[in-house]
C-alpha cells in the first residue's frame, strides 16, 4: 500500500475512533467522577454518560449526534515525504469517514448552506506543525461539536488586569456558559499572543492527557487553583447542581504584546474527543494513547 493510501486510512479510522471511543484518560476521569459522586443527582447523569461511552465503543458507533467540525492537529518531519499532499488526503478522508463511521455532515457553506460531506472552504482545518530532523507524521483528528464550540470565549483583556482578571474572566466564562454545553467540562485555556493565537493554544491545550499539568510549575498550580475555583460554583452534571462542573484545566501561555492580554477558553462537553497516530515515511502505524 502507498504512503498516501496508508494516511487516508488511518485518518479515517483516527475520525472513527474520535467519535466512537473516548480517550483513555478522559474515560478514567468520567468514571472516577461516578466512583467519587455522593448524590442520588450526580450518580444517575454520570451513570447515564457511562451507559452512553460503553454502548458507543462496543457498538462502534458515534457516542452523541454531533460528530462535530473536523479538523486535525498535524505534526509534520522536515523529511517526511508527502507534506503537500496532505491537505487532500484529509480531504478524502473526511468524505470517506462521513459515509463510512458515519459522521452527521456538518459543514455548512455560507451561500450554499451544508455540503453533505463535512468538506468546506478551509474544512477541514489544520493546525501546522513542522518538526526540525524528523521523517515522523503525527496526525490527531479533533471533531469539535457545536455546543461547546458556542460557549468557548475570547477575552482582549487590560494587561493592567493581571492574573487577578484573568482567573476573573475564567470563571465568569464557566458561569455564563452554565449548562449549555453539556458539563462537567474539560476546559483548554490559552493566555497571551494573539486573539487567534489564544484560541489556538486553548484548542491544542485539550489534547494533554487528564490529570497532567503543564510543565511550569507556576502554570500547573494555576491549573490547579481554578479546577477546585470552578468546581466550588456547583454548576454540576448536566448543569443540575450536584457532581463535578469541570473534570480538567489545561493552560498553555504564549508571550504577548504590551498592550494586550488575550485569554481564549475552549469548551470540551464530557465528551472531549479526539484521536491520534504517528506514521513514519515507510508507513508504519503507532497509535497514540492520551
């Protein structure tokens, strides 16, 4: 099989898998969630969400509706050897996968209103990568859903606002987003750059595993002061005030312009899917475990 036909594969079952099977570590946390819960209220939703994971993987068939709007995380080696291909085979991929898993078709065009393949202009999208003496392709599809895309928040904040406002506009975000995305909720959060680059980090900062913290320590305790903040709101399961709001707080911090301090928040309902592979320039496949 060619290079090409290996990574249209792969990125088709890496769609399959997103929506069908949770990552492990976000699995073990829904479940500890279950374990822990000392509410008749927070039991049944959690045990409802489990019911719902189990019966997806087993049936190989997506876990909610909402397949999402895909898109893929590519790491791509200097030396590997068919980086411009790669915008088409995810292409085909993403077609293949509609019909195949099958994925609710969810790209809409602005004038032609929903193309009926989950292929748009820029969709699906991809956040570049270029690794320095590498000949590794590392492809991670992210389905992201609709409801928690509506509750994400980009916040241009006063740099004279500090730490203090941004643990301020954090938690008011967790408020105001209440029950609409489907919690408890796994939030990525990036700080400085840009308004886009913001986003982008809070984006690729869901894809740590839960129950790790980024590597400064002063971030990681900053991680963790606002998952026991956010959880002492009493949001709750399903928004019904018992069991946990959030599940995990990833942080990733850019440098920023003196005059600006972006925050971008990106909501993961409980279901926080996505799934990943590594494939070098012989075609060799090694899945990732998050």
């Amino acid at each position: 099989m060619e290079l090409p036909e290996i990574i249209e594969n792969v990125a088709i079952e890496l769609l399959r898998s997103a929506v069908t099977k949770l990552p492990d570590s976000v699995e073990k946390a829904l479940l500890k969630a279950l374990e822990e819960s000392q509410t008749d209220v927070a039991k049944t939703q959690l045990q409802a969400i489990v019911d719902d994971f189990i019966t997806a993987k087993t049936s190989i068939l997506p876990m909610c509706q909402d397949t999402g709007v895909v898109s893929f995380f590519v790491k791509a080696g200097e030396h590997f050897p068919i980086i411009a291909e790669l915008p088409n085979i995810l292409k085909k991929a993403t077609i293949k996968a509609t019909h195949d898993v099958p994925l609710r078709p969810n790209a809409v065009d602005l004038f032609k209103g929903n193309t009926g393949n989950n292929v748009a202009d820029y969709i699906p999208w991809i956040y570049w990568e270029i690794v320095p003496n590498s000949n590794m392709l590392e492809l991670v599809a992210f389905p992201k859903g609709g409801g928690s895309t509506n509750i994400s928040k980009l916040g241009l904040l006063k740099p004279g606002e500090g730490l203090k406002g941004i643990k301020r506009f954090i938690v008011d975000s967790v408020v105001d987003a209440g029950a609409k995305g489907c919690p408890p909720y796994f939030l990525g959060i990036g700080i400085g750059g840009g308004e886009d680059i913001a986003m982008n980090l809070a984006k690729k900062a869901l894809l740590r595993s839960v129950g790790t913290h980024n590597t400064n320590l002063k971030i990681a305790e900053l991680e963790k002061e606002l998952l026991k903040a956010l959880n002492e709101l009493k949001i709750g399961v399903m928004g019904l005030g018992e069991g946990p709001t959030v599940l995990s707080v990833h942080i990733e911090v850019a440098g920023r312009h003196p005059a600006s301090l972006p925050v971008g928040i990106v909501f993961s309902c409980w279901a926080d899917r996505h799934a990943g592979a590594r494939i070098d320039s012989e075609g060799n496949i090694t899945y990732l475990n998050f």
